[in-house]
C-alpha cells in the first residue's frame, strides 16, 4: 500500500538556497485536461467547447488556470523543496491564456528564504511556445520537517 511506504522527504529548510531553480515542461493533451474536468465538474464552454471558443476574442479553448497553478503546485511537492512541503499561500496571475495542446515551461526559483518563520518564497514563471508570459507569481511553502 503506497501509504505504508515512507518516501524520501524533500530538502529542509537548511539545505535550501536562494537563487536555487527548476524548469518543467508540460505539453497539455486532451487526457490531461478531460481527467481535470471530470473531477472538478467544470463544464466551462472555453475549456471545451471549439464552436464556443472560436466565437470570443480567445479563438479557441484555452487550458484552465488552475491546471497550471496544479503543475506549480506538485512540482513544489516534487522537486522544490519536495516531499512533505505544505503551501501556506500562492498568489498567481495569468496575463495571457495557455491554449489546448500548447507547451509551456515553467521555471521556479527561491527567491527568498525566511528561518524565524521556517518557509521559503518560491518565484514562479510560466512561458507558452511564442514565448509570452502565461502564468506568474509566488509561492510560500514550508519545507518539510525531518521527523527526528
């Protein structure tokens, strides 16, 4: 039972550096984005809808913002800090929408590293395939605790 396993934790607090980086990239298909809509029950007609879409100043589907806030998300729970981490908060913003099999790669960097309050500030950046900005923001995560 994967619950019985204990997994390697993530970096602590300590171990962390500010300046210190990942880059994913993430092609969005349609599996990706029908598994999204089925669970969360979003019926949204610019998420899936082509006639729909083709007739606003979009043109076409666009990817749900909160797909891209769950790539940055389990790559905090991934990579930066990793396994154990808890996200007190996230601010995002996206300035352009990402559109349906699309690429965007998306960077986080530590930013800055706060030891009386044990959490890092994670810069967040995500770049479509024409090179625009389509998601930006921070994340405040707390490191995961090493039990002793």
């Amino acid at each position: 039972m994967l619950l019985d396993k204990k997994r390697k934790l993530g970096k602590q607090l300590e171990e962390l550096s500010v300046g210190e980086s990942i880059q994913l990239t993430e092609k969005i298909e349609d599996k990706d984005l029908l598994l999204y809509l089925g669970l969360t029950n979003d019926n949204n007609p610019l998420y899936i809808q082509h006639d729909y879409a083709a007739q606003t100043t979009y043109e076409k589907p666009v990817v749900p913002p909160i797909m891209l806030t769950g790539i940055v998300t389990s790559a905090i729970s991934k990579y930066l800090p990793g396994a154990g981490s808890y996200i007190r908060e996230q601010k995002f913003q996206f300035p352009k929408p990402l559109y349906h099999y699309e690429t965007v790669q998306i960077q986080l960097v530590v930013e800055e590293i706060n030891l009386s309050k044990r959490e890092i500030m994670v810069k967040v950046e995500g770049i479509n395939s024409n090179e625009e900005i389509v998601l930006e923001g921070t994340v405040t995560a707390i490191p995961p605790i090493h039990p002793k």
